[in-house]
C-alpha cells in the first residue's frame, strides 16, 4: 500500500475496486454533486477506505488540505488507487463515467 501525506500525518492509500467507482459514482449522481465537491469525496473516499478511523466530511477534509498542497494530494492518491487510469480508459473510449457515450 502506498503512503501520501496531508499536512504533518501520514495515511495509506489501498487500490479501488470496480465496485468502489461505481460506489462513487452513484453518491456523486444521488447527491448532486459538482466537479469540486466529487474530486473532494472521490479523495476523501480513498483516504476512509484505507484509514477507517478517518472520519471526517467532505467540509472538514476541505478545511483540513491546504490549498497548495491539494493538487499533489489528488494526483499521488487518484495515481496510487487507480482511479487515474480508470478515467483515462474511459477518456480514451470517449466514455463518461456513468453515462455512457459522450455526446
């Protein structure tokens, strides 16, 4: 498992699984969420599924990243877990994730 650190603590990252993007994407679908809002719940996802003592909101984890380090955070958890490639392949069929073919 690979490590990324936010602030002074460190917390591990674990792969996702299929099951855990289409997990994702319903929350996404069911809550409204805007692109912000996601990126946020699709790293702060990440961070429970491997640390299930973390438990904090979406508005807390936002108050807790300081936004120089935010972009570097998203990258190294969405390169260790996965989702980065995930989205690529999908980019690459020219697929939205849970819709299907982009108009």
């Amino acid at each position: 498992m690979a490590k990324v650190k936010i602030g002074d603590k460190e917390y591990t990252i674990s792969r996702l699984k299929y099951k855990d993007v289409k997990k994702m994407e319903r929350y996404r679908t069911e809550n409204k969420l805007d692109a912000l809002d996601f990126d946020t719940y699709v790293i702060l996802y990440n961070l429970q599924k491997a640390n299930p003592d973390f438990k904090i909101t979406i508005d807390e984890f936002d108050e807790l990243v300081d936004i120089e380090e935010i972009d570097q955070v998203r990258k190294q958890i969405n390169d260790f877990s996965g989702f980065n490639k995930y989205i690529e392949k999908l980019e690459a069929k020219n697929l939205t994730p849970g819709i299907g073919k982009k108009q």
